[in-house]
C-alpha cells in the first residue's frame, strides 16, 4: 500500500486530490470514476479535518491505497475524535430551497460516488475509513464468434474441431459458439465442446455459448454441464462478458 | 480557485474557476457576501472554467440563494442567483444532490443575464 502522511489542515485537501488522482490512473480508473473517488475523498479528509480534529491544533490525516484486480481500495486514517456514520442523518434531497438543510451532504456523496464505504474505530488506530471503487472493465475486443448450425454428434463433431483449430492456430483465444442453429447435441458432441473449453482455458482464453435451444440446453442440464460452460441467453450479453469473470 | 468579476446594469456576472472545496469555498463566500453588502442581489454564477466543487461549496451556494431571494422589489421581481454553464461532471453532483431543481440554470450567460 502506497500512503501519505499530511497535517490535516485545509491545504491538505489539493495534496490529497493530486495524490488520488495519480493513484486513480495509475490503478487504471476511467476518467468519470477518477473524478468520483477525488470528490468522496476529499469530502472524507473535509470532514477529518473540520470535525475529527480542533481546527487550531490539527492531527495527522494519513491516505493509502492499493488496488487488486478490480477494486480500487483507499484508506483514510486519523486519531482525532470518534466517527459515528450513524449520528449523521442523511440529508433530505427532495426538499425546496427554504427549507434545505446542508449537512450531511457529505458522507451521502461518500457512500453515492463509492462501490464501498465502511467507517471503523480501533482504540489503537483511530478512526479508519475504507472506501473501495469498483474498475468498471470494458469487455474484450478480440472474441471470435463462430455460428454452428444443424447436428452436433459424432459425425459432425471432428468437422467443429477443424474449425475451432483453424481458429486457435490463428491466434485465436477467446471464442463464442453460437449454437441458436444447433438442432441436436450428442454426448460425442459434448465432449467436443469440453475439449475446446478445456484447450482454450489453457491457452488463457476463453470459451462461451450462448443461444441454446431448449432440447440442446436439456443435453447441457441433464449431465450437470451447465455449471461448467458459460452459458448465455443470446450471443450479444456471451460477447459482453469475455474477460469479465467466469467462463 | 479564481473568480472574475464583471458588473453589469442590473446583475452581477461571477465567473468562477477551478476548485471550490472546504478550502476555497470561503473565498467565493466572501465574493458573494462584498456584492449583498453594496445591494447587489442579481446574480449569475458561469460555472464554464469550474472543475471541482465539494459540500462546502455547496453549501455555500444553497445559502447564498436564500439570502438572494429574500432581497425583493416587487413580488415578481427580486434577487436570485444563477447559474450558466454547469459543466456535466458538475451537473452529476447537483443531480446527486437534489441541487438541480434549487436553482435555476442555463445554457449561456447571455441567457441568464436576459432572464432578469
């Protein structure tokens, strides 16, 4: 974990920034989210500095973060006065101008503009404040999606792996079968697609399917092979999830 | 944060630059307040050059709208303040915030000067 340590006074707040924002892009954060976790920390160090401490003789204020796979985790650390998340009542955003009261603004931006936000008080630490942002990933551009149609059994099983390896021996990684044509399904056809999974995920690729017919899904259902392709309902949201977890 | 200052006959055009956080929002606080002290409650706020703004900042927009609003010549005619420019990333916190429907905004400052 990377961290600073700075007097928790207001020129604090355009160090900060200029910290989590370098630690943001370095992290990979898109430009939207980098600006959404530079506004919820600096509202958390506001707060730090306005109520944790007397203004006049201000504490340490010390920021961390790291990220690990797709998370973005920042922590903010002080040891003035305790931090009850629950004393703060949130604020009424639907009330007019006359009556609109200001506080608690904001801790609901905190836990608006974060994917995460958890307040904690240790007697040795202080107050901690976790705050994650979830790295919003973009799915892949290099999926080859190859349409089957008609049987698939042990005749026409070695016809798709012909196919699939011309497809692998060209670099291919990531593949979508698209089975909507696919009328039948045999147990030699399983063992096909097993093989093609099993190859691909060596290869550090992936396999998806998407777009099985009722009688070919039951194939899938019946030998509890559903809980191990990836399986979607059209081949667009197959497309949408290379890359994005479990396949 | 930087704030130019250009009067005009009846309003007052603020054109705020940069961050307005817990560190600067008093700057823009005390820019209000020199106008509201000299009578000055016609306002427009080009938010174009604004890159950040924090709870203070909000804070003191919502205040300083109140005090606006309360200056009246007639029923229909008194002090406001408003906004140009907000740009999108602004506009996401005034629609987190409920802020969008307490002021009135508009797409130029010609625009919200005319609407005086």
């Amino acid at each position: 974990m990377e961290t600073i340590t700075i007097t928790a006074d207001l020129d604090a707040l355009a160090k900060i920034s200029a910290f989590i924002t370098e630690a943001a892009e370095r992290c990979g954060l898109d430009e939207r989210a980098t600006w959404q976790v530079q506004l919820a920390v600096d509202e958390a160090a506001t707060n730090v500095i306005q109520h944790a401490y007397d203004q006049e003789n201000p504490g340490d204020i010390t920021l961390g973060w790291f990220c690990e796979e797709n998370r973005f985790v920042i922590t903010l650390r002080d040891r003035g006065r305790q931090f009850d998340p629950e004393s703060v009542p949130p604020p009424d955003i639907n009330s007019p101008l006359e009556e609109r009261q200001v506080g608690g603004l904001g801790l609901y931006l905190i836990t608006r503009l974060m994917d995460e936000a958890r307040f904690d008080f240790r007697p040795q630490e202080g107050n901690v404040l976790t705050m994650v942002k979830y790295l919003s990933m973009s799915p892949r551009d290099d999926v080859v999606v190859m349409p089957i149609s008609g049987r698939v059994d042990a005749v026409t099983a070695p016809q798709l792996n012909k196919a699939v390896h011309e497809q692998i021996s060209s670099g291919t990684r990531f593949m979508l079968l698209d089975l909507s044509d696919v009328t039948f399904l045999s147990s030699s056809g399983l063992r096909a697609l097993l093989l093609i999974r099993k190859e691909l995920m060596t290869l550090g690729g992936e396999l998806r399917l998407a777009g099985l017919q009722p009688q070919v899904h039951e194939v899938f259902a019946l030998t509890g092979f559903t809980q191990v392709f990836a399986i979607h309902t059209t081949a667009e949201e197959a497309r949408a999830s290379f890359g994005l977890g479990r396949a | 944060m930087e704030i130019s200052h250009r009067p005009m006959n009846r309003v007052d055009l603020l054109e705020v630059v940069g961050r307005v956080d817990a560190a600067t929002a008093t700057k823009l606080k005390q820019q209000i307040d020199a106008l509201f002290e000299e009578g000055r409650y016609r306002i427009v706020l080009d938010m174009a050059g604004l890159e950040y703004v924090s709870s203070p900042g909000l804070r003191v927009l919502i205040e300083a709208r109140k005090r606006a609003r309360e200056w009246k010549i007639t029923d229909l005619e008194g002090g406001d303040i408003r906004i140009a420019n907000l740009p999108p990333k602004i506009k996401e916190v005034f629609d987190l915030t409920g802020f969008t429907s307490l002021f009135e905004m508009y797409g130029d400052t010609i625009e919200a000067v005319g609407s005086f």
